[in-house]
C-alpha cells in the first residue's frame, strides 16, 4: 500500500491567486469538498453553477490539458478525511502528515536534480530570506557547510540589497519567501538574473512574473489551507524541501560527502585523526 497520496489540492492551491473569482470559486470546492460524487464537467457545471467552459479554464490555469485530466487525477487521489480530532498531539500529528502528503505531491525531482547541478557549478551561492525564511536559509547554510560547500545565507534587509552588487554569471541566488512577496527577497533575485547568475525561488505561491527572473521556483505547501495550520511552524516547509535538496545534493559522489561529513562532526566534537 502507497503509503503517500498524490493530491490536486496543494497544486490547486499554489495556482490560487492566478484564478479570476469566478475561477476561486471552483477552486474553493475542489479543495474543500470531501464527498465521493459525479465529477463529470456536466455534472459539476450544473452544480457550481458555471459553463464547462470554465471548468476547462480553471484545469489549464492548474497546469492540466484539461478538465478531464485534472478531474482524473482528482477522481483517482480523493481519500475522505476526518475533521474532528480530540487529542492535541494527534492534531499536530496528523497536519504534519498532511504537510508532507502535500510536499510529496509538488516535488518535482527532476527539477531538484538540476537545483544540485547549479550548487555544484557555482562559483558562490547566495540563500537569503527574512523572519521564519531566514532562519531556514541560515540552516541551509550550517547543513552545507558539513559537507565542504560554501553557501552563505543572509537574513538582514540591506545585506540582501547589497548583495545585489556582486553576483555575476558564476553565482547561484537562492531566495525564500513563503508568500513569494519580499521585496528585498525579489531585489537580489532579479539584479542576480539580469547578471545572469542562476536564480531559485522557493515559495508557496505560483506566478506567471516569476518566470521573468526565476531560473527555478519550488513549489511548497502553505499552512494557510491546513485544517491546524496555525499549530506548525512555518519553518517546517521550507526545511522539508531544503533537505530534499541535500539528500540529493549528497547522493551525488556519496563517498566523499559522507566522508567530509565524518570529519565535520568529529571537528565539532574536538577529536583528532
């Protein structure tokens, strides 16, 4: 038994503030339906009250072909949830669970194998985030550097403006924004691409304006659309991806990762060879 479930819900979700309201209104009731029923563009047309039409335009703007694929993958993924749960560890547990459900199903390995390849060929990679996104970047940094990778994160607003300055086509910019809104998080990330440095966007929210200087974005999940979102911290995401990141990172040439990754730990234990 399959024990993760690939869902439309999180890619629904990211794609949100693409949709027109009329758009959000399909939206809503795909993410919060929970009942087993007639999905069929007639069926559902009739029950929003909207045109097939739009059901074809909401599934496009999803990054289907079409209705009937995302409804396919709807139909083949819907599981019933519980929504009451009285114990307090067993809420936490299970929102985790849902995050990481939700993380499996916007992983795209592909595009993390290449993330590892722009890591690899950089001269000076850059992660930089404020708030909850800054202490993940600072973390990324402090993982990294165990295995002999110089990364260097900055949190500080006029040090990721200043930063600005020195990128060149040899640098890598990771930039982190739950919200995808950070203006300084942005700054650096388009003065980075316009230098032609390789530049990743990690984020919850997904935008066309992205693409006009985004090498890569990396879709997570937002607490916003968990049943106990308020309850995790909004760290959790970011650390979920970024670990996927450097699982992959070290995989490639293992033996001498793991191995810098031994001395490390014995250096930060004070022993000696």
């Amino acid at each position: 038994m399959e024990y993760y479930i690939k869902s439309v819900a999180p890619i629904i979700e990211s794609n949100y503030e693409k949709l027109t309201p009329l758009e959000k209104n399909i939206a809503d009731f795909f993410i919060q339906n929970q009942e087993k029923m007639d999905f069929s563009a007639k069926a559902i047309a009739e029950r929003l009250y909207v045109s097939e039409a739009s059901l074809s335009r909401f599934a496009k703007k999803c990054g289907y072909r079409g209705y009937r694929e995302f409804v396919y993958q709807y139909e083949e993924t819907f599981v019933d949830k519980k929504e009451s749960i009285a114990e307090p560890t067993r809420m936490v547990l299970n929102a985790y669970q849902e995050l990481l459900n939700k993380t499996y199903s916007l992983m795209n390995e592909e595009q993390i194998a290449r993330i590892c390849r722009y890591i690899s060929e950089a001269r000076q990679v850059l992660v930089c985030g404020r708030g909850s996104s800054g202490l993940a970047a600072r973390e990324m940094e402090m993982r990294f550097m165990r295995i002999g990778v110089g990364i260097d994160s900055m949190q500080d607003s006029d040090l990721i403006r200043m930063q600005a300055v020195f990128q060149s086509e040899a640098s890598m910019v990771i930039g982190i924004s739950i919200s995808g809104e950070k203006e300084e998080v942005r700054y650096l990330l388009r003065a980075a691409h316009r230098q032609r440095a390789k530049t990743v966007l990690i984020t919850t929210k997904n935008s066309d304006e992205y693409d006009q200087f985004c090498d890569e974005v990396v879709l997570i999940p937002s607490l916003q659309y968990l049943d106990h979102g308020s309850v995790i911290s909004p760290q959790f995401p970011i650390l979920m991806m970024l670990d996927l990141i450097y699982s992959c990172y070290i995989e490639q040439d293992t033996c001498r990762k793991t191995a810098m990754l031994g001395n490390t730990l014995k250096a930060l234990k004070g022993e000696q060879k």
